[in-house]
C-alpha cells in the first residue's frame, strides 16, 4: 500500500489513548481524517518521549496545516510518517 498525503485542517480529530499492555503503560494516538469515519491508529508505543513527540509535531501539522505524509502502515513504536513540509 501507498503513502497518503493530507493536509493538517484533514485531520478532524487526534484522539489519545492511554492503558496498560501487560505491566507497561501503552501510549496510542489515531487520527480520524474525516467527519464520520473510522479512527485509524498513527502511533502505538511504550516510550512516553517518542507519544508526546508525535503528538506536538501533529498538532503543529494541523494547527499551520501542513502536508502530512501518512505511510501505508502507521503505527508501530516510533512515530514514523510524520514529515511536514
């Protein structure tokens, strides 16, 4: 699968999950691009500094609405797919 390109005003809402994998601390953020659709997850990981990164670069992306590159796969322990230009 292809890479998405959206821009930021895209992303209707960034929704933050916080819950317990096991005995670690989870950390997920999905992205529904559109009013209606399906939550599509960006970023799961354990690394509290690598969520709150991906985070502030996607409130940044959406707020000056910029181009976000979204990969075919999203998700994953790194916030990989998130290029502003």
């Amino acid at each position: 699968m292809g890479n998405l390109s959206i821009r930021g005003k895209e992303i209707n809402r960034l929704v933050t999950k916080f819950q317990y994998d096991g005995k670690e601390m989870c950390f997920e953020i999905s992205l529904r691009i559109k009013e209606n659709s399906h939550l599509v997850l960006f970023l799961k990981t354990n690394d509290y500094g690598k969520f709150r990164k991906a985070f502030d670069e996607l409130m940044n992306i959406r707020a000056e609405n910029e181009l976000l590159e979204l990969p075919g796969t999203i998700g994953g322990s790194s916030p990989q797919g998130i290029y502003a230009a």
